[in-house]
C-alpha cells in the first residue's frame, strides 16, 4: 500500500498496543515502524532493474524480517524513551506488530508480498488497489481524533478499536467483491464460448466497484474490465503473447528471472527494433480502449556487456489519461 495508508496502520497498531502507557509516543513509533519494510526501495539505486524489483517486498516484507528487527528495533526506542514506564519488551511488542501488519496488509495487493521468505512464494490476494480512499480515510479520521484524546482516555481505546474494525471489515468486503467480479467474468467467457487456461482479477485503481481480468488462452491474453454499475455485457480484447520473439533470449538469466517476476503473465512486444517484456497484472497504462501501452513495461537491450532491462518510465500524463477514463467507467457503460 501506499506511504500514508501504512503510516496510519502502524500508527493504530501502536495505540492499540501501547498507547495507554506512553500515550502519542505509541502512534509516532507505530508509524515508523509501518515504514520500515519499504526500505527496501533504495535497492533501485543500487542493483539492477531486475535485482531491485525481485527484491522489493521481499526480505523486509518477511514474518522472518519482523520477528529479528523488532527486538533491535524496541531497544533502541527503550534507550530513547527511558523515562516512560513501557520496558524493552513493551516498544519490541509494538514495533513487531509495527512491522508485520505492513506486508500483511501489502498481502491484499496485487504486487503481493513474500510473507514467508525466503521462500519465493509471493502472496498476493489482488483485492485492493495500492491506493484506496476508502481503506484509509476513515482510519485516518479515528487517528486524528485519538491525538486530542489524553492516554487515559476510554475514548482512546474505543477509537482505534473503530478504525482497525472498519479497515478489516473493508478488507474482507474486497475479497467478497473480488469473488463476485470473478464469477461474472466467468459467466461472460462461458456465454462468449471462449476456452481458456487461466484468469485473474483485480481492482481498477482507487476504488473496488471497477473491476480488470486477466485471462490466459493458448496464443493471446484476454483483458476486459466490469463495474458493478454496468449494463452492458463484458467484452474481451485480445494481447497475443508472441513469446517467439525472445528467440534465443528465453534462455538468458535475466530474462527468466523477468519472466519469475510475472509469474508468467507477460508479452512480449517489439517497437522500432527493441524488444519489451510487458508485465500483465497490473494492466495498461490507461483505460482508454485504443491503449495499448502497459503500466509495467521492460526494455531488453543487448550489449557488448550482456543482456541489461530498463524499466519505462512513468509521468504525469499517464495518471491524467487514467483518471480521464476511470471515474467515467466506473459509473457504468
């Protein structure tokens, strides 16, 4: 989830653990330690595109992450809060929970998160999108209240108590959700004939009402979209997968570590003689129906040095064109 989305959960997290004692101080370390595991985003400057992307959500992400940092990490808050009546096991008991509720919620997400590291299995329920008003602004609210509230404060417990309440059953309606846009897109492929191997789904950005498939055939990928408001019928446009065009690079270490990556949910693209992996589960760049330009796209580029993948960049105008489209949609077609 986004920046502000795991501040606020790690803030609730650390009232709910220890706010009675050392009051906002449980809401400042709680939102640090919700922070930490995105760390893991400097390896962009350090490995390469291949590398940092296999290492995002990874290790910090892990139960194995949390349960090994959180006693380092409720020390040195105990050596700094000496004063406050919460002991060592205390501050590790909330930097734990700090800590380990960010990749869970991260778990709902289509990224996903390698829970159980290092194993590489990713887990990734795709229920919420990165970003969802709806997750956080009505926590966001219940904190901002807890502030004005003295740690002794019934109302204190009451609040935070709400906003973990209304957070969690939001994260159960997603899932509900999911399963229900699941079945009409099952119901559309059934009533248009169409045989296939594989499908997954996920919510468009910023909200759960709009819903996009991803479905596997033997040659091409389908993708299609659904609102709860809709009228119309689900219709399907086809992405061949052209795998051919990797040729002998199929066998190259990163592009196989690129094709893990996807868990094989990708095409393969080739404009102006260079060649492009395209990540499919997180959809297009827009939603407008003549794009046709992914939101995850790899450059492959041979060089004397070997084979080396640019990911393209992102800017301004693909967020305009998306909203451009997305709010339209999502009032049905």
């Amino acid at each position: 989830m986004d920046s502000l989305t795991q501040i606020v959960l790690g803030a609730a997290v650390g009232e709910a653990v220890l706010g009675k004692k050392v009051g906002n101080k449980a809401m400042l370390y709680g939102a640090i330690a919700g922070t930490i595991p995105d760390l893991d985003v400097v390896a962009r400057y350090i490995f390469d595109t291949v590398t940092a992307t296999e290492i995002h959500r990874g290790f910090t992400h892990s139960i194995f992450f949390s349960v090994l940092f959180a006693p380092i990490l409720g020390w040195l808050v105990w050596r700094l809060n000496r004063k406050e009546e919460a002991t060592w096991k205390d501050w590790s008991w909330l930097m734990f929970w700090g800590l380990f509720t960010h990749p869970i919620l991260d778990a709902f997400t289509t990224w996903g998160t390698q829970l159980f590291w290092p194993l590489s299995t990713r887990l990734a329920f795709q229920s919420i999108f990165v970003i969802d008003p709806l997750y956080t602004v009505p926590f966001l609210i219940c904190l901002v209240l807890i502030v004005f509230k003295k740690r002794t404060s019934a109302k204190r417990k009451r609040l935070v108590r709400l906003g973990l309440i209304i957070s969690s059953s939001y994260l159960a309606l997603t899932l509900l959700l999911k399963g229900f846009a699941y079945q009409k897109f099952e119901e559309a492929l059934t009533l248009n004939g169409i045989a296939y191997t594989a499908m997954n789904t996920r919510p468009a950005p910023f909200n759960t009402l709009l819903w996009m498939a991803n479905i596997e055939t033997e040659d091409a990928y389908l993708m299609a979209d659904y609102s709860f408001f809709d009228r119309q019928s689900i219709s399907f446009k086809a992405y061949p997968k052209n795998h051919n065009l990797l040729g002998n690079l199929v066998t190259d270490d990163k592009v196989k570590r690129l094709i893990a990556i996807t868990e094989g949910w990708y095409t393969v693209t080739k404009k102006e003689g260079k060649l492009y992996i395209n990540d499919l589960r997180f959809g297009l760049i827009s939603m407008d129906t003549t794009e046709d330009q992914f939101a995850f796209s790899y450059q492959l580029n041979e060089t004397t040095d070997g084979l080396t993948v640019k990911e393209m960049p992102k800017n301004r105008k693909d967020a305009t064109r998306l909203m451009a489209f997305l709010w339209q949609r999502i009032m049905g077609n």
